[in-house]
C-alpha cells in the first residue's frame, strides 16, 4: 500500500496532486489493486444530470481484492473474528483462506437458488459472521446487496423489498443482542405478506427459537450449504461502474431512499480512506462497533478492512451487555489496536462512571476513531483521557451514507487533532462553504452550508429506481456541487468543525432519522389530524424526538394514546423512531401560506422560549402560547 500518508509534508503533497490532477492521482491508487482489465478512463463527470463514472471499462471482482489476492501471503491471518453477545460462548476466528472457502461455498448456494448478477438481495441478519459471508457472496457473483439493519420493522422491510424489486432474501432465525432474542424470521415472514414477489428465503440458525418455514421458499442455510462442494468459485466479472450494493438511508422528504454505490469507486475509496485515516499497520485488530447495517459497517468492517488485508473485529452484542466493561474486556481479550465508535456510545459509557474500567488495561490500542454525529469536548477528553490513556490519537471523522467512505478526518498521529473537529479534508475531497445562495463562502473562520465540488471514486451513483432523486436531493440545491446537507464552521486555521443537519434530518444515537417519515408513521394512527416533529438537544442520543400531535379531540388518557401512537411508530418504522417526548396540542404554528413554522417548535423543544425570532408571519400566534404552556 504505497499510498499510505506517512508525514504531515505527505498530506499536503498528496492532497496538492489530488486536487492539480484527480484523475492522475486515483489512477496511481487504483494501480494497486487486482483488475481483470484495466480502465479506459479514469473520471467522466457531470453534477448536473448527474452522472459520476470512475474507471471507466475496468472490469474487477471486488471480492478477488477483498479474499483471493490475500490467500498467497495472508491466508493464515484472521480476516474476521468475531465476539459473540454472550461471555460463556467461545468467540470465532475466521482466517483469509477459510473466509475465502465459506464465501466462495455460500456464492454457489446463492447461485443455485438461481440468484442471478444484477439481482438485488435483501439480507436481514443479526451481527454474525455469516452477515458479512452473505455479502460477500452476493459481490462474488455479482447480486446487489441491500442490507437491513435488524431494529427495522417488517413495513420498513416491506418497502424496501419492493422499491429494491428483491426476489431474495437471507435472513437469521434470531439475532442475539444484550438480554434480547430477537425475533428476525418473524419479522421477515410479517413483511413477506406484502412481497409475494420473493421466492426465496435463506435462513441462518442462531438463536434455535422457533420459526416458520414455508415449503418451496424457506431454506435452511445449514442444509444448502452441505449441497455444495464449490471451494473455489469463480468470481464474476464486474464492470467498474456495477453497482455494488444499495443501502437505504433517511432523508429530509419522504420514505427512505436507495443510496447505490458502485464497485470499483467505493472499493478503491474504501480502501484508500482505511488505510489513510487509522494509519494501519500489519497485525492490526480493527474493532469498529457499528453495526453491519449501518453504511460504517459496510465499509470499516466488511470491505474497507479486508481489501486492505486487515483483520476485523465483531461484536454480536452491545457495549453495556452484560455490564459497561464489555467493550474494554473485547479490546483486552482480543488485544484490539483501533476501536471506532460513535459519540453516543461513549456518552452512554461515560455515565456509568470509570468503575466498569477497574481492571482493564486497553494497552493493545494504538488509534481511537468516532463516527456518526458531532462529539462534544466532555465525551473526546474522556475516551482521550480513559480509553486511550493520552496516548491514542483519535480520528474525528465526518462523513455519510452517500459518500462511502471518510471525508473528512485528520489522519491518525499524522494531521493534528482538535476536539469536536473532523479538521481536514482527505486527498481527493475539495470541500466547500456555501451561503443560502448557492455562493461560495472564502476565507477562513466562516460558517456556511457544507459541499463538495469534485467527485471521489466511492460517490452516491443513484437513488435506486429514482435518478431524478438523487438529483434533487444532493445535486440541486447548488448548482454544480454536491450537498451533503450538513452546516459546518472553517476556523481560522482552516479546520472543519460539523454543526449538524441544516435540512430535517435528526441524527438520534447516531442514527439517521427523516422527520417526515415520523410525521408519516404518526399520521396513520387513528384520531390523528396532524402532526410535527422536530429534534432537540439530548443529554445521550445526541438528537432527542420530539412530536407535536393534533388529534380529532384532546385524547382523554393522554398517557395511553400517547403509548399507542408510539406502538404505531414501532410498526412502521422500528423502535429507533419512537419520540422521546410528544406534546398533544390544538394547533400548529403555521404560517399564512400553511407552512409549519419547525424553527419556533425546535425552539421550544429546546426550551429557548424567551428569543423565538420572527413570528409576525404566523397565521395564528395564540397557539405558539399554547405550546409554549403544555411543554413536555
Ligand atoms: C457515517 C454516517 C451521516 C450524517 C452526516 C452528519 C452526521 C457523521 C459525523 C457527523 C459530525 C462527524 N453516515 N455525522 N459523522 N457529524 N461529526 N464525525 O454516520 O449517513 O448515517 O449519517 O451523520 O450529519 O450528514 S450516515
């Protein structure tokens, strides 16, 4: 991996070239990994359709760079182990040649279910090895995978089975997490009831609860498996530009949408962005906590790592099962030297205090990395200070569903830190500034609306089965730049610093919530007229819910009505966008052409009563007083 950073002079070598030459640059780091043949052209761009190709006619097997082209020199290495949720079972090593045979094997069971390239499998599994075997199989062969995180429900499983046209899905029996056996293949089988179109189902036994198996479409994966003697499969030929998986994500309109990334772009920034960002070394254990259906899963545990010929570490569980020592006892016993996490774990770590660190020793780490949300200067100085004993650096890093990989971060012990900064960009990512606008903002110690204005190899492609989505929802805000729908302030050295979503995403715990997919799912609970959600500042999840509901008449027992709403919310969504507070009120602060005024909601909900700007354009101000009084 000559494409390492390895000084601070590097970094702004490398980030100079990335800019001056872009397509000279990727293609010397393209260089490095196995083609069937080589690409043609390195970048054909046009934000304004738009239409992004990198490696134009190169054709590639993602899985031949994350499996075979290691098995000569690292056949040995563990790929994957993996931490069960419960301590009294033993943990699970997975070498590059055994990852490699068990891929290769379950590719063959997919393709005699008659998975085809270009089909698109939904998988909706717990965090077992068998999650990233299945995703790999599927790039073996060339399907598409959509991965569903398992706190979804069987609506949300719905839709995206069939805005994915999915006619396959692999799923677990039961996923273990903490003191729950969660019931997957029930919550399959619910949303199979409305996709007649899928004709077959691969189960995978964890948990043995019981479950349905209906003749002619559910398959054990055990039972397949034993069919199949293919040890060697090969791989099939990609183009470059091949979608590689769909991961659906939340935006500020809408149901969630489709983010298709392609694979010779995302695998080449995958790779890149890994090795850069967390300074791997050979012998690295790295520990990413997200969970697999998440977009830092797909590439900081399954791809990123094992093209770079890392070892990834796994964990069923949660941090705080069966105690807040968990995470440090995983660290220990597999002796992990990157952990990256995300701020709400921390902060939820942090309030059991250090008692639950008595004992460990975390000598084995080397790099500290948060993903998802902005931290705050309590939570880096603590994971500063206890986790990494002031002697890990810690990589901030900014990035999304849409962009694949790392944006911006500084990179581990090379660019300097700065608490609650992602600092700079990586090589190849020209971030902007822009006003309300659409005009650039120069010049340092400034805020504005954060874009990028080049592309990378691993940028969204398409929404799936709506390019004109895509379209509007990135590429039309500012002409001619990609919107990442996030505020950001440059300081005066010309460092990053996220101030969160500008558009009405809510960022709970991490998670990428759209509040009108909580309006939608509160809308359909009877009684229910209207409704608005809006976030506001939580001591722990970052982002709380909050929901403000008019009902047909002012509920009786508004505790029960509101505990029903919230079991609706469950079913349709999944437990993740229960509101943490709802107010039932009369009215709505709206203005004269009906637009819900949210910034004086948010307001409230923040409990900054006493400056809620401009309301002369409200229709009604009398209800923003009423609001304001029945405060939760
Ligand atoms: C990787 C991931 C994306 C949104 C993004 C931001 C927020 C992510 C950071 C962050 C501040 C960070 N993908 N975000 N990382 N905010 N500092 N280091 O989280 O698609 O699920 O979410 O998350 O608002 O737009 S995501």
């Amino acid at each position: 991996m000559n494409y390492q950073i390895k000084s601070y002079e590097q970094y702004q070598k490398d980030y100079a070239a990335s800019v001056a030459d872009p397509q000279g640059f990727w293609a010397s780091v393209a260089e490095q990994f196995v083609w069937r043949k080589k690409w043609d052209t390195v970048l054909q761009w046009d934000f304004l359709k738009p239409d992004v190709q990198w490696f134009i006619n190169g054709k590639l097997n993602i899985t031949e760079n994350c499996l075979d082209r290691h098995l000569a020199a690292l056949g040995d290495r563990p790929a994957i182990i993996w931490e069960p949720n419960g301590t009294d079972e033993p943990h699970r090593v997975l070498t590059y040649a055994q990852l490699h045979d068990y891929v290769c094997r379950f590719a063959a069971v997919l393709r005699n279910s008659g998975v085809k390239k270009g089909d698109r499998i939904c998988i909706y599994m717990g965090m077992v090895p068998e999650l990233p075997v299945a995703m790999l199989a599927c790039a073996r062969i060339g399907a598409i995978h959509s991965v569903i995180f398992g706190g979804f429900s069987a609506q949300s499983i719905a839709d995206r089975l069939q805005d994915a046209g999915s006619e396959f899905v692999i799923t677990c029996d039961g996923a273990y997490r903490g003191p729950k056996d969660i019931p997957l293949k029930n919550t399959i089988d619910d949303a199979l009831a409305a996709c007649p179109a899928v004709k077959r189902v691969i189960v995978y036994q964890r948990t043995h609860c019981p479950v349905s198996m209906i003749k002619g479409r559910d398959v054990w994966w055990h039972e397949e498996l034993q069919a199949v003697s293919e040890s060697n499969l090969p791989a099939e030929e990609m183009d470059a530009e091949d979608p590689l998986f769909i991961l659906y994500t939340s935006g500020s309109t809408g149901k969630p949408k489709g983010v298709v990334h392609s694979t010779a772009g995302y695998m080449v920034y995958a790779t890149y962005s890994f090795v850069n960002v967390f300074q791997v070394q050979p012998g690295d254990i790295h520990f990413c906590t997200a969970d697999i259906g998440w977009i830092t899963g797909h590439t900081y545990i399954v791809y990123g790592v094992l093209c770079a010929g890392g070892t990834s570490l796994m964990y069923e569980g949660i941090p705080t099962y069966p105690d807040a020592g968990r995470l440090w006892d995983i660290v220990d016993k597999h002796q992990a030297t990157i952990l990256y996490t995300a701020p709400t774990a921390l902060r939820s770590l942090m309030a059991h205090g250090l008692q639950p660190l008595a004992g460990k020793s975390l000598s084995s780490l080397r790099v500290l990395g948060t993903v998802g949300e902005p931290i705050n200067e309590e939570a880096w100085h603590w994971y500063d200070d206890h986790i990494g004993k002031n002697r890990c650096p810690i990589v901030d890093t900014w990035w999304q569903t849409e962009t694949g990989g790392i944006m911006l971060s500084n990179i581990a012990g090379i660019t300097p830190a700065k608490p609650g900064y992602a600092t700079l960009p990586l090589p190849g990512i020209q971030p902007v500034l822009v006003d309300e606008q659409g005009t650039l903002i120069y010049g340092n110690d400034v805020s504005g609306n954060l874009c990028i204005r080049f592309p990378w190899p691993s940028i969204v492609r398409t929404t799936y089965g709506d390019h004109e989505r895509c379209r509007t929802n990135y590429f039309a805000a500012y002409e001619g730049l990609y919107f990442t729908g996030d505020g950001c302030y440059r300081d005066e050295n010309g460092m990053y610093r996220i101030t969160g979503r500008v558009d009405d995403v809510l960022n709970v715990s991490g998670h990428r919530i759209g509040t009108a997919e909580v309006e939608n799912a509160i809308n359909m609970h009877t009684g229910v007229l209207e409704s608005a959600v809006v976030g506001y500042l939580h001591d722990l999840k970052g982002q709380g819910i909050y929901a403000y509901i008019i009902m047909q008449s002012m509920p009786d027992d508004a505790a029960h009505t509101q505990a029903d709403i919230l079991q609706t919310i469950t079913r349709v969504i999944g437990a993740i966008a229960r509101p943490d507070k709802v107010q039932f009120v009369h009215g709505l602060p709206k203005t004269r052409s009906g637009k819900i005024m949210r910034r004086i909601l948010r307001k409230i909900a923040e409990g900054e009563t006493d400056n809620l700007g401009d309301t002369s354009t409200l229709l009604d101000p009398g209800v923003v007083e009423e609001i304001m009084q029945g405060k939760v």
